[in-house]
C-alpha cells in the first residue's frame, strides 16, 4: 500500500477550522480507497486533529532538542505526548543541518515516531538514508509549489534518489514531492519507483479539495 501524505503548510485553506474540514475529508476518501493517507498539519491544529480524525498525523517540523529552556521550540517528546504519529524533517522551507537531521531521527526512533526526511537531490538523499530515518521524501524546492511534477519534469531525480536510497539503506521508503497533482503525477511517480508521494497545494489550494483529492487516489 503506497502512502500519500497531505502537508497542509501554513496555508489558510489548511488551517484552523479548514484544516479540520480538509481532515475530515481525507479521513473520508481514506476509507473509500486503497491507498494510506497521512495529514501533515500545523503545531497549533496538530492536537485537534489528532482528536478528531482517524488518520495519521505528523508534524511539519520538529526541533533538534529534548525538554528544557528552549523558548518556541517544539521537541520529539512532545509530538509524542500530543499523539502525532511522526515528523517531516529538513523541508525545503525549513531546512536543518545534517547532525540536527540526526539527532532527531535517532530521537524519533527512540520514540517510536516515524520520521520523513526531505531531500532535494541524490546526494542529500543519499545522506539522509545513511541516517536510517523511515522514509526519505526527495522534492526539488524550484518545482515545489508549481503544479509542475517533478515525475514528470525530472523523473530521473526520482529515480535515482530511489536507487542511491535503497543502495544506502535498502529498509528506508522513497517519497516523491514536489509539483505533484494529478492521478498521472502520482502514478509516474509510483512507476518510477517511489513509495508514496508528499504533496500540498495540489489538494490543499484546490478550488474543490474533495474532488482533487478523490481523483489523485481513482475514485
């Protein structure tokens, strides 16, 4: 079963009361497809739809700490107690450094939270696989955003970032990010290899979200 995960940003359309709304539609379309969707939401609507909705949630960020003096920053143990199932790690809009990237998913780990790690080409996969997290998620930052699929634009940045993975650390799952918004869009990028997909405004900025949603997994 291949895994799509929604990262609603800090998009208006994603947050507060319509990030609920968009949960409760994922939740939904879940029960009515054959694909695993996961929610990627933010801190402050994090505890509400974990609540709420019967699907797993992660964090869009999460700091290289543990508990202490640490002012507005947000560490695994918590992500823990709140009951998010995970954490994106080092997105492109939120970027880490590689021993940060390591202390959290050694952490997570430890935790018994998955960790997505993002990368933006073969050799930051490569690293980021050797770090042992769950998945890697490989996402292009110029086509983030664009509606321009990188399975489609530069499919062989999928496919080689699957091969250098696997290559690394052949237990770690690829994710596909970056552009993707379509059926088509995710399918290519299943065909090239990876293991799921990581999108957002695709679904989360799309005029009917239901109907974007429903058509991405074939119903």
């Amino acid at each position: 079963m291949s895994l799509i995960v929604i990262n609603f940003k800090a998009y208006k359309e994603g947050f507060g009361k319509n990030a609920l709304k968009l949960a409760k539609i994922a939740e939904d379309i879940a029960s009515r497809c054959n694909e695993k969707l996961a929610l990627a939401v933010s801190f402050l609507d994090l505890p509400v739809i974990v609540r709420e909705v019967n699907l797993d949630v992660f964090a869009q960020h999460v700091d290289p700490i543990s508990f202490g003096s640490f002012t507005g920053k947000i560490c695994p143990e918590m992500l823990k107690e709140v009951g998010a199932k995970g954490s994106l790690i080092n997105h492109s809009e939120n970027r880490m450094k590689l021993s940060d990237i390591e202390f959290v998913v050694s952490k997570m780990k430890e935790l018994d939270l998955i960790s997505i790690v993002c990368t933006n080409n073969a050799t930051t996969t490569a690293a980021a696989a050797a770090l042992d997290p769950d998945f890697v998620a490989v996402e292009p930052p110029e086509l983030i955003g664009t509606g321009i699929s990188v399975s489609k634009a530069r499919p062989e940045v999928v496919s080689r970032a699957v091969e250098v993975a696997k290559k690394v650390n052949s237990k770690v799952k690829v994710l596909c990010g970056a552009g993707i918004s379509s059926r088509e869009d995710y399918l290519r990028a299943l065909e090239l290899g990876a293991e799921g997909v990581l999108l957002a405004s695709g679904v989360v900025k799309a005029k009917d979200q239901k109907k974007a949603l429903e058509e991405l997994v074939g119903l």
